[in-house]
C-alpha cells in the first residue's frame, strides 16, 4: 500500500465526502427548480451563520471545507493596469502547464470543490486554456473564467466548445476613462468588439458578469451609471469589487491615486445608495445582497479594521508559480511542484489556516464580502436591516 496519507482519506474526510455527496444530490434536484434552489441556499446560508456564531466562542470548530478554487494559470497580462503587478514584477513569466492545472482539478473534485475560477493575469493569453476549461466541466464542476475581455473576439468560439458557459469581466471605467486605467490605447474599444461578438454568437446561452472595480476615480454617480448601462447594452449581471489594501500584487502607484481617504466619505456613500437603488429595481442584474452593497463604505473607509470573520475555510488558491494558499493574500499551504494539492488538503497545516482566517489573524481585506456579512450575525443586523426579536 503506497503511504500518501492525502490519498487516503481519514475518517473525517470520509464524513465530509458522505455529506458533499448529500449536497450534490440535492443541488442537482434543485438545479431546474428555482424555487427549490433558494430555498436550499438561505438553508445552508442559516446553518453557517449558526456554526460562525458558535465559532466566535468556540473556534475550533472551523474546519477547512474547500467549495471553490481560483487558478491563477498565467501570470502573463496584455494590460498593464494602474496598480496591478501581473505581467510586470509579480510571478514574472510564471505559468501552470495544461497537465498540472488537470492535476489540481482532479484533486480539487477529490475535495468537495464545486467552483472553479480561472483567472491570471489574463486567462486568455493561454493556449491550453480551452482544454482546461473542458477538463474542469468534465469533472462536473461549475467552471467560469475572469477576463479582461479584450481578447474575447479571437478567444470565446474555442472556450464555448470546450462548455465555458460563465465569464466575468474586470470592468475599470467607460472610454477614455478605461484606457488610462489600464495603460493602453484603444483597449475599450476591443472590449466593447469582443462583448458585441459573443453575445450575438451566443445569446443568453453564454452568461457575462461586469465587476465594477470601486476606487478613487471611478467612485462617482456618473461612473456608476455609464457602467450599468454598459452591462445592459450587453446584458450582463453587475457586481462590485473594492479597490484592494492587501493584495501581494496590488499597490497603489502614488498615494490617494486609487485608495479612498476620509474626505472621500460623502461621495462613498453618494454611490452606494445609488448602487442600493439599482439593486432594489434591478434583483435579478444585480445578484450580490443589499446587505453587501450597504456594507461597502465601511470596508472602504475602515479596511483592515474592518473586523468581520472571514470564511475562506471554503477557498483555495493556486498561483501561476504553483504556489498554495487558503486565500489570495496569505495562508501558504505549499506548492503543487513539490507534491500535488492533495497531499495539502485536511491535514493540520490546513485546519489551523483556516480557524486563523476566521479569527482575522492575518492583513484582512475585503474579500468575499457578501457572504462574510451574510454569515456574520451583528453585521446582518447593522446592513440588512435585520432587528433582533424581543425578549419573549
């Protein structure tokens, strides 16, 4: 018998694969029925908010439970956007060949993965792309790919067949506005080609996510309103990010250039309640909760002293080096090089990375914001508009 102790699952592993496989019966039941589908959701969004509450006196009981993974399959970039260092100094030249992203894949199905996000660097810029897009749907699991979308017009026929169903855009701004951010003439303009492309070759069989980044120049009504028209001329679902604080390969060029200061706290909260509005008209483009959007001045305004636990008990993260962590920022679980993502997985290492990320031992960021307020009973209470029951 071979003595890879990842390939042999504990009996705890073997509890957690019994449940994964209760999980994926009903998902697959639910997967046709709306209604059903919502129901299971706020179901098992209810059970985690009562495990982060009785984590918050007991950690020990956070256990790692991997549901979704972001490759990062090249660090080469055609963009050289305002504060990025991918395709510059950050993982220079580095990227995963076709054989260990199929690697990582089957042991991230091995795990209980569900979702899987390809990203870079651009994506796109990789060959074997299409191939581990085929691979990633073969094993049945939820497959999308964040782009910058200006290659998509040359890209998206082979990454359709291969069954990518799911792309998300990084959106910067509209025009002139887009192209100073990302340091290149005309790049709007091929953004625009290759959306135009894909939705008429592809309808609404091809699903498109605008993630509007939130930072000092786009922050702005004006701004605001260019994109969501941008993402309706194309029928795409919008969704916010926040300008990073803690990102290895994010820094900000020139001080207050991109990062918010406290005199920029009217115009903060100007476009959230015009975001609140959008997502109040408008459920089913904007998919991230209420509670989400009403949280953002704070994460902008207070960063790492925004203290609401973190879940990323349920990501991994793979870099373009091979290099393994529970998150984007920290968590170091090992490299893929040097003996497989299996062999990283449940083991103590990886348990007490997790307890960690839940406790905010580590820079914080902002992170999976939506579903840390979601899970997170106080911050319910202050953004959803939750009030607690009176005393019976």
């Amino acid at each position: 018998m071979p003595s890879d102790v990842g390939a042999t699952p504990l009996p705890r592993h073997n509890l957690r694969r019994a449940a994964d496989g209760v999980r994926e019966v009903l998902r697959s039941a639910a997967a046709s029925k709306p209604g059903l589908k919502r129901v299971l959701r706020q179901a098992e969004q209810n059970m985690e908010l009562v495990e982060h509450t009785v984590a918050g006196v007991i950690p020990s009981i956070i256990q790692p439970r991997p549901r979704r993974i972001t490759v990062a399959v090249t660090a080469h970039c055609n963009l050289r956007c305002t504060g990025c260092r991918y395709g510059r100094d950050f993982m220079t030249g580095e990227q995963l060949s076709l054989a260990e992203v199929r690697g990582v894949l089957d042991d991230a199905k091995w795990a209980g993965v569900e979702l899987v996000r390809l990203y870079g660097g651009e994506p796109l810029l990789h060959r074997d792309l299409p191939e581990m897009v085929r691979h990633s749907v073969g094993l049945g699991l939820a497959t999308y790919v964040t782009t910058n979308g200006t290659l998509l017009r040359q890209k998206v026929d082979a990454l359709f067949e291969a069954g990518l169903r799911n792309i998300t855009i990084g959106f910067y701004g509209t025009g002139e506005a887009y192209d100073t951010y990302v340091n290149r003439r005309e790049r709007f303009a091929r953004l625009e080609e290759g959306l135009a492309y894909a939705r008429a070759r592809y309808g609404s069989a091809l699903s498109l996510q605008l993630n509007y980044l939130i930072m000092r120049p786009s922050c702005s009504l004006e701004a605001v309103a260019d994109a969501w028209t941008f993402a309706e001329r194309f029928d795409m679902s919008f969704h916010t990010d926040l300008i990073h604080y803690s990102l290895p390969y994010f820094t900000d060029p020139e001080e207050g250039e991109l990062h918010f200061r406290p005199d920029d706290e009217p115009r903060i909260r100007e476009v959230t309640d015009a975001l609140s509005r959008l997502k109040q008209n408008h459920p089913h483009r904007m998919r991230e909760s209420l509670a989400s959007i009403r949280s953002i001045p704070d994460w902008l305004l207070k960063g790492p002293d925004m203290r609401v636990p973190c879940d990323v008990k349920n990501l991994l993260w793979v870099g373009a080096d091979g290099s393994v962590q529970l998150c984007y920022v920290t968590f170091k679980l090992g490299n893929i090089r040097q003996g497989g993502l299996r062999a990283m997985l449940f083991g103590e290492e990886h348990r007490q990375a997790a307890r960690d990320a839940f406790q905010l031992n580590c820079p914080n960021c902002h992170c999976e914001r939506d579903g840390r307020i979601q899970k997170h009973l106080p911050s319910r209470i202050r953004y959803g508009g939750l009030t607690p029951r009176p005393p019976a």
